[in-house]
C-alpha cells in the first residue's frame, strides 16, 4: 500500500511539473513556443453529442454535472434556428440528456455563469427575421438578404439549480440588453460588460451599437453600473477571465466581416478585431496590460486560465480562422504553445478550425490537481460558402485537452 502510495504521489508531482512545463516559465517577448507537456493531447470526447450543431452556445460545470445550453444552429437567410435547451452530462461530456427546454426564450451570443450554486443565464439576442422590403436585384454586387434580421436583444437574468427549474430573476436587469457580452463571477458578484445591439450589416442588418459598460449584481436581480464607459474601446466577442485579483478582458470585435467592402479599405485585423489585454480590480479603473498581445487580433476566441496561466485559442479570422494557442502569466508577454498541445482540436487544416464555441477547465487526475480543457460545439462557416455547406459545419462536438490516465498498480 505504501509503496502504491508513493507512486501515486510521485506520479501525481510529475503531471503537475509536466503541465507546468508546457507553458512559458517567464515572461518572453512574445515570440517563444511553450515545451509539449507529456502525454497531453487533444482528445475527441464525442464526434456528435445528442444535443444538435451550434454556435453562441454556453456550458457550464456544476461539479459533477455539465450542462450545455442555447446557442444557434447554422445562418440561414430565411431564419436561423434558435436554442433554448439545456443538456446535462454525468460522465465528463461522452453522453448527454435533455433536461429541459428553458423557460427562458431561445438565443444565441448569450452569457452563462456559476454563482452560489446555480446557472445564471444573461442576455443575449433571437435573431428574429421579416421578408427583405427591398427586392434583390439581379446579380446584385453586394449581399442581398431575402430576409434581413430583426433581432430582440436581451437584458433579462434566469438562474436554476438544477437547469430544469428555471427562476426568471429579472426582466429588465437596467443595463442595456445586448449580446457578444461578457461575463464573469468576481469578488461575489456577476459583472457584465460590453457586447452590442443591433444586428451585423454583413447579415443583412442595420449595424450594431457597440457598448463598453460596465455592471455588477451580487444575486442578479439587483444591478448597478460600476461605469458608463471604460477606457476600452467599445466591443463585442470580448473574452474574460479572473486571476490574481483581477478580471482581464482579451480581444473581440467592432464588426464581424467587411463584407462587400474591399482590401485595402477595410482589413479585418486591422479595423474590426481586437488583440489588447486590460485588466482592473474593480471594474472602474482599468490599466491596459498591453495593446496588441502576441496572437492575431480576432473575435469568437476563448480564454481561460489554467495553472498560472491565461490560455487562449480559437476564433474567426479572414481569409482563415487562427488555429493557434498561445498562454501567459501575467496577460502581457505570450507564448504560442507547441504540438501536441497546439493546433486546437488537432485542427491542422485552418478550414478545421472554430469560433464562437466555448470552453471549460474541469478538475482531473487524482485529488482533482491535474486539469482539463473541454470545448463544447462552435461554428465553421464562412460567408463565402453555400448556405446547404455551411449547414454541415455547425458542430455538436465535445474535445479534451487533458493529461494522462490515473497510473495503474
């Protein structure tokens, strides 16, 4: 027994070392690649999950539960399909059964925290769409919509135990409703910031109103605004993340696309995507941590933190989606991390590559010291593929980044 004790304790040091060795150890110039921690490796938890392909999606780990929820199926110019279902998984994300269809309405580009216990599902938008007023014209230069968007913006808060049982904390939260919000528990509050309303031109819309406010709420029903407006630059698609005694903000987007407008008038990396870090301790005071980290700016990205570190991946890009990982301490100097933890899901092919999906970092290996990232569905398509194409590229997948089995006798 003790001997059986002694390895599992020498196993267990020796995964920690290996998972810490596979981000940077100090702050570089930006430019290094991380050592491949052993044994880690992007895994295919599940090729297709009971609940249906989507993107803006939300998933959450409630310990020993997980649960996926909202989200939109693939764009379709006559209507997209809108989620309100919640699934839960017992068995790390291998299979899934439906809890619930929500009381809340169906949505996408929403948020979903833990606190106290519960899910808090936050804004959002619906996609609503009416017939285009304006007849397309033949061979038309420029994108034309049959249906063009009309969608609702949410700024209601609903919370469960459970995800059966919803409770609609509030209908009207005060802050804008929005969606491409971001959100994280911190200091034992909900905090919500940014996002936009106002449907995307490059989807046939009016344009979107982008936001960079800032609000808190300790049981989501009672909101208040920290600030009218931070010193970032208002957006939407912005990752964040809690460490350290800070929430970081990281990247996003003022647009999606530059749709018929051409190079060298508008590049996306140049005008509509983000690649700053900032950071405050109470929401009102922020410090830029640094304008332009070491991976591409983008939207549709996640962020989370494992260890010591920020770790961030995925998102849209053009004329390809980034299939990069990069990580770091302290938000300002990055690593780009190498095989076999990078590219994300074993996404050699930049076309394999996904945004708007979302992640998780669940505890693992004995004691729960060893973690894992967990991806959940995300999107594929491309503006310039036929809508029948890009339905086949909304995914339903689950994928793991872990570290190895518990060791046998």
């Amino acid at each position: 027994m003790m001997r059986r004790q002694l390895r599992v304790a020498a196993w267990v040091v020796g995964v920690v070392v290996s998972v810490a060795g596979a981000f940077p150890a100090e702050a570089g110039d930006g430019k290094g690649h991380g050592r491949p921690a052993c044994g880690s490796a992007w895994t295919e938890v599940v090729k297709n999950a009971e609940w249906e392909g989507r993107a803006g999606l939300q998933a959450i780990d409630l310990g020993r539960e997980l649960f996926v929820m909202g989200g939109r199926g693939a764009f379709n110019p006559f209507g997209t399909t809108l989620f309100n279902d919640v699934w839960r998984s017992r068995d790390g994300g291998a299979s899934w059964d439906q809890v619930s269809d929500a009381e809340w309405p169906a949505r996408g580009y929403f948020q979903a925290v833990r606190h106290r216990g519960r899910i808090f599902v936050l804004g959002g938008q619906n996609f609503d769409t009416i017939p285009n007023p304006v007849p397309c014209p033949p061979n038309a230069p420029f994108p034309c919509f049959p249906f063009i968007p009309t969608s609702k913006f949410f700024a209601d808060v609903w919370s469960s135990e459970d995800g059966a049982n919803w409770l609609e904390e509030t209908g009207d939260a005060g802050w804008a409703g929005r969606a491409g919000l971001s959100a994280v528990v911190f200091k034992g509050a909900i905090w919500v910031f940014g996002g936009s309303q106002g449907d995307d031109a490059a989807t046939g819309g009016q344009g979107r109103v982008l936001l960079n406010d800032v609000w808190k709420s300790r049981d989501g029903r009672r909101w208040e605004r920290v600030t009218a407006e931070a010193p970032w630059a208002k957006r939407a698609g912005a990752a964040a993340v809690v460490k350290n005694g800070f929430i970081y903000l990281l990247g996003g987007e003022r647009g999606f696309t530059c749709g018929p407008v051409p190079a060298p008038l508008c590049v996306p990396e140049r005008d509509l995507y983000f690649n700053d870090v900032w950071r405050t301790r109470d929401g009102k005071n922020w410090e830029q941590v640094t304008p332009a980290a070491g991976w591409s700016p983008r939207p549709g990205h996640q962020c989370v933190v494992v260890l010591d570190q920020i770790v961030c991946f995925g998102g849209y890009g053009e004329p390809t989606n980034p299939n990069d990982i990069w990580a770091s301490r302290d938000g300002r100097w990055w690593t780009e991390l190498k095989a076999p933890l990078s590219p994300p899901w074993r996404a050699v092919d930049p076309d394999d590559a996904k945004y708007d999906f979302d992640a998780l970092v669940v505890p693992g290996g004995p004691f729960g010291l060893v973690p894992a990232i967990l991806t959940f569905g995300g999107d594929r398509e491309r503006f310039e593929l036929p809508p029948d194409v890009n339905a086949t590229r909304v995914d339903n997948d689950v994928w793991r980044l872990g570290l190895p089995p518990f060791p046998h006798r």
